[in-house]
C-alpha cells in the first residue's frame, strides 16, 4: 500500500494554520484587554471624584499624581456645584493601531463649604 503524503507534510501544514490561529486568539483577546482597561479608568476616577467632591482640588492632587505617574492623564472639568472627572488610560503598544481612546469618566456634586 502506498502513502499519498510526502514527508514534512504535516509541519508545513501546521505552520500554515499557526499564524491564523494565533491572529484569531489575538482579536478575541483584544476586547477582554480593552474591557480590563476600562474598568481600571473607572476605579480611578470613582476614587479621585469620591476625594474631589468631600475635600476641594488640594485632596487629589495626590491621586492624580499616582495616575499620571503612570503615564494615563486625568481631565477634571467643573461646571457648578458639578465636577467631571475623566481618567484616560495609555493603550498598550500592540494596541495603538486600533486608534481607539479607553477612558472612564465619573459625575459628581461637590459638597458644600462649611
């Protein structure tokens, strides 16, 4: 009985299904990473709106040095008796080509002045 494959047959046809499968794991993790990113930005910035809106500017000015130090960037806007704190993350490199910004983002009102 004679075999219909030449020998090496089988590792050229598994490394012509590697690089796809590994691209394929690749996509399918990129959003688990991005959702992992996100919800760190919004850790960060519920803890730095919850200090912003007790204790004034002057009580974050710690945290948003930790969160800088980094390398994210912290946006804090008010308007009123309201603060928006936004908190955007630094994508990792293999994740720039998307173009895409991960940012969490908290709305607070400011406790009165005593």
């Amino acid at each position: 009985m004679k075999r219909n494959r030449e020998s090496g047959m089988v590792s050229v046809e598994t490394a012509l299904s590697i690089g796809p499968l590994l691209a394929v794991i690749v996509m399918i993790s990129m959003p688990l990473i991005g959702w992992m990113y996100v919800m760190e930005a919004e850790h960060q910035a519920r803890e730095i709106s919850r200090e912003y809106a007790l204790h004034g500017e002057s009580a974050v000015n710690g945290l948003v040095s930790q969160v800088e130090a980094r390398g994210d960037e912290v946006r804090i806007n008010r308007f009123g008796p309201y603060a928006n704190i936004t908190v955007i993350k630094k994508v990792p490199a293999f994740m720039t080509w998307l173009g895409v910004e991960l940012s969490g983002s908290r709305q607070v009102v400011m406790e009165p002045d005593d």
